[in-house]
C-alpha cells in the first residue's frame, strides 16, 4: 500500500475526514449563506445550491447546482409561493434524494418566508431523513413588517422542518436589523445573517475535524441531537485581550438569539453542546471555568457535549459556542399541529382556485319568462282570517271639508286623502 494509502486509511479510522458533510442552501437567502461560507474554506466539506430561478442560480460560485421545477416555474422562481416551492421540489424528489445520498451531516440553509425556501426546504430536510443523515437546518424569518403572510408562510414552514430536522435554529431578521448600524447597506445587513449561520455552521465542523484538547466524534453529535420538534438554542459570545473568559461570557449572556420570545420559558436544554475555541495559550483552567458557568445557566438534564479546539489565529481569544436542544413535551404535538394547519391552508386555496375557476365559467341562460303569466300571491285562508282591513268610503271620508263644496279636478275630489280616492285597504 502506498503512502496514500495509508494516510487516507488513517483518516478513515480517526473517523473524522470520513464523515461526509454537506451544506445545501435552498433560494435566494440560502444560496447567498452558502456562496458566503465558500469563502471560509471549510475543507472536505461539500456545497451545493437549490433554487427554481435560474438566474439566481447560474451567479452561484458553487459547482453543485439542482433547478427544480423546471417544467412548473421554467426556470423563473416559484414568486413568493410557498406551494409552488413545495410542488417543485416534490416534483424532483429522486434528484433530490441523489444529492443527499451517503451524507452523513446536512446543514440546510434556507430564508423563510418567501417561495423557494418556504416550500422546498421542508421537502430536502425529509430526503436527508430518508437517507439517514443527521440534519441541522439555519433559517432566517421574515421582517415583520413584510406582512403576515410571508410571517405565516415561514410559521408553516418552521414547523415542517422541526419536524424532520434534528435542529433548526431559527435568526429573526428584525433581531439581525437591530445588530446593524442605521447607516449600513441592505448587503451589509444581510452579510450579518449569513455570519450568523456562517459561525454556527463553523462551530460544529470545528468540534468535529479540528483537532483540540476535547474533541467530539459524530456519534456523539448526533445523540447530542436525538430529539424532534422541540426548539433549539444557539449563542454566540466572544472576548479578547486580559479576562477575555469573562468578556466571552458576558457577551454570550448578552447574545440576542437567546432572548428570543419563543426562548422566554426555555430554563434548560435536555442536550448541551459546548464549544469553546481559543488560542493556543487557552488553558485547562479557562474551559473548565467556561464549563461551570455555561452548564449553570443552561443546564442539560441529560446530556451535555463539550468540545474545546485550539485556533492559531485566535490568540488571546475566546469564542463560546452554544447549542441546546429542548424536548418539548408538546414540541411534536405543536409542530405536527401546525403541519395540519398548514395543510388545510393548501387545501383551501386549491378549492378556493377551483371555486374562482368555476365563477369565472359563463353560467347556461335561463328560459325566457312572461312575467303575465306568473301566479299572483294570494295570501292564505288561515291569514286573511287572521287580518282585519278597513274598507274606507269616500263619500263619508270629507273630513273637515264634508260640509264645503268639492275641490273637483278631473272628476276627483282632491280634498280627500289619496289612499282614499284610489281605494287602496289598510292592513291594522
């Protein structure tokens, strides 16, 4: 055997570059956080892309590319619709399933809300399921005020991929918005999301193929990740210079994505993942002190991850990375709720199309009716029974004027009422 050979032998039994990693953005937003982490050079880790624009698609730096729905959108997006993404990626399920066949870690990366990523990043994260890979899904939820229904669009979608996905943080673009300055560029504000996930990302592959003074193999990782439809945390804290433990813990007490509304009640993770990456000055006694404080803050009350890896480049630098997973007893419940939810959604507009389609049809023209011929209305013995009608005469109707002379006009006296003269009955 030569050399070669024997070094990828090595690899293979370390277990490391053996784990097959793929990170797929799915749309616009996910296309853009992938073509973004391509920068960072993340090894043996493989990138592709999934979109039903063809433009958006053929901007990517990255090699692997799947358009779906090519026969539904011809290559021009799927518009905002949700429904439209899930067709088009249900339509390409085989090509889909060959793209995550043998790999062992997914991260799905996809911005919620709109067409694309609302509709078929739910459809990969089940493929991934199917082909037995753990998948970890990074979302970006709508800004508020782009309506309620890209909101509830991404809600729909959310819950879906809770379902399937073994995590899915989710990054809020108004928390994101808050992180900019007001005079930042619109590319500048979405370059602070895709850092986000960029680091989350980082931070997993980090514990699994850099070497370090605790280092976590993916069995581990993924019954770290065992639980379903419950909600995920994720923070960031960083600090440098004299006491940058206690800079890193502060700044990750103070990170925004844990104080997120859905997190208000979330005192504990059931698995923890710590991940500390520091210089190669980091001591023994720093990660144990990071350990105490994380583990009494967040707790795990069955199992906690703890990797510690050495950077070169991070001298007199700390970065704590937290993942928790929550087992929710009613996670599953809700998440498979608002999948319903969402499916009768579906089914309504369908019907709802398929009423507006049969509105839009010219109705058959109906027989010509002689109106003279109508029967009259009479009402019923037992009514007019039940009915007194005064039967008014007009000569003892005078009034005032019975004893003046006839105000005559064309033969009708006009001093008496007109209901009078025309003989019309009133009903009591």
């Amino acid at each position: 055997m030569d050399n070669e050979g024997i070094l990828q032998g090595l690899q293979d039994l370390d277990g490391r570059q053996a784990i097959r990693i793929k990170i797929i953005g799915v749309g616009g937003a996910g296309n853009n956080a992938v073509d973004r982490i391509k920068l960072d050079d993340l090894g043996q880790v493989a990138l592709a892309v999934v979109n039903t624009d063809t433009k958006t698609l053929s901007a990517s730096p990255i090699q692997e590319k799947l358009l779906i729905g090519r026969s539904l959108t011809r290559g021009m997006s799927a518009g905002g619709e949700a429904e439209i993404g899930r067709r088009a990626a249900e339509g390409d399920e085989e090509l889909i399933a060959k793209m995550v066949d043998g790999v062992d870690l997914v991260f799905l990366l996809a911005g919620l809300g709109g067409g694309t990523g609302s509709g078929a990043a739910p459809v990969l994260a089940r493929a991934a399921e199917k082909a037995g890979a753990v998948c970890l899904a990074f979302v970006t939820m709508p800004f508020t005020r782009e309506g309620e229904r890209r909101r509830q669009q991404a809600e729909d979608s959310l819950a879906e991929l809770r379902e399937s996905c073994h995590a899915v943080i989710a990054l809020p673009n108004d928390m994101i918005l808050q992180q900019v300055d007001e005079k930042a560029t619109v590319l500048e504000a979405f370059a602070v999301a895709d850092e986000w996930v960029s680091q989350g990302v980082k931070a997993i592959w980090s514990m699994l193929f850099q070497s370090g003074l605790m280092n976590v193999d993916f069995a581990t990782l993924r019954n770290a990740f065992r639980f379903r439809g419950g909600k995920t945390l994720f923070g960031i804290g960083r600090g440098e210079g004299e006491d940058c433990v206690q800079k890193a813990l502060a700044d990750l007490d103070l990170c925004p994505l844990l104080h997120l509304p859905e997190y208000k009640y979330v005192n504990k993770a059931d698995s923890l993942i710590i991940h500390i990456c520091g210089g190669p000055d980091m001591a023994m006694a720093q990660v144990n002190q990071i350990m105490d404080a994380v583990c009494d803050k967040f707790g795990s009350r069955q199992n906690t991850v703890i990797g510690a890896v050495v950077d070169g480049a991070m001298r007199d630098a700390i970065q704590i990375t937290v993942i928790g997973a929550t087992e929710v007893a009613a996670g599953a419940a809700n998440a498979a709720s608002a999948r319903a939810a969402a499916q009768r959604r579906r089914m309504a507009a369908a019907s709802g199309a398929a009423a507006n389609a049969a509105a839009r049809r010219p109705l058959p023209e109906a027989p010509a009716t002689d109106v003279n011929r109508l029967p009259s209305k009479e009402p019923s013995a037992s009514k007019k029974a039940s009915q007194d009608e005064f039967d008014f005469k007009v000569d003892d109707q005078r009034g005032f004027f019975d004893k003046t002379e006839a105000n005559l006009y064309q033969g009708e006296d006009l001093d008496v009422p007109t209901f009078l003269r025309r003989g019309i009955r009133v009903q009591p």
